[in-house]
C-alpha cells in the first residue's frame, strides 16, 4: 500500500472521527504523512520478508493493538494528570462496557 493511498484513506476515517491535536505546534497533515511513511514502510518491509496475508494481518492486528493500549493509557495519563482521576477512571469503566458489546 502506497504512502499516498494510506493519506486518502486516513482522511476517510477522519471523515467520522477526526483527530483531536489539541494544539500542539506540529502541522498537522505532516504528522499524517509522517505516519502514513511509517506504516507503508512497515508493509513494504513484511513483503520483502515474503509474510504471508495471514502473518501480516496478524502483524497489523498486534500493532493496531498496541497503539490503542498506548493512546487509552496516555488519555487516562492526561486526564490524571489534569487532576480528573475519576474522569479516567470513568473513560476507563465506559470502554470496558463497551467492549462488553
């Protein structure tokens, strides 16, 4: 998948649920090309491996995983530190529900 591809595709998903940059003094689309660089070379490193679809997508899954771990833990980190443990403590308690189904 191309950088340019996943920058087309990422502005679709932000379509619905865009992302919050909070002010921070990065331009924000270089941080999606930035991003969108990383993970085509990620893809392009498991083809020149020869991963199997089944590999990469376990490959993907694992990192899909771990950045929504990171992004829970920093948000409630946030939220701590902002003084509003009970407000990560609650983000906390809505995603588990939420992942109850």
């Amino acid at each position: 998948m191309t950088e340019e591809l996943l920058v087309q595709l990422i502005a679709e998903v932000e379509k619905e649920d865009p992302v919050d940059f909070a002010n921070l003094p990065f331009d924000e689309q270089m941080l999606r090309d930035l991003v969108c660089k990383l993970v085509s070379r990620q893809l392009s490193q498991m083809e020149d491996a020869h991963f199997s679809q089944d590999e990469v997508i376990v490959s993907l899954t694992a990192s899909i995983a771990k950045l929504v771990l990171e992004n829970l833990v920093l948000n409630a980190r946030l939220l701590a530190h902002q003084g509003h443990s009970e407000s990560a403590r609650e983000l906390l308690e809505r995603i588990a529900r939420q992942a109850k189904g």
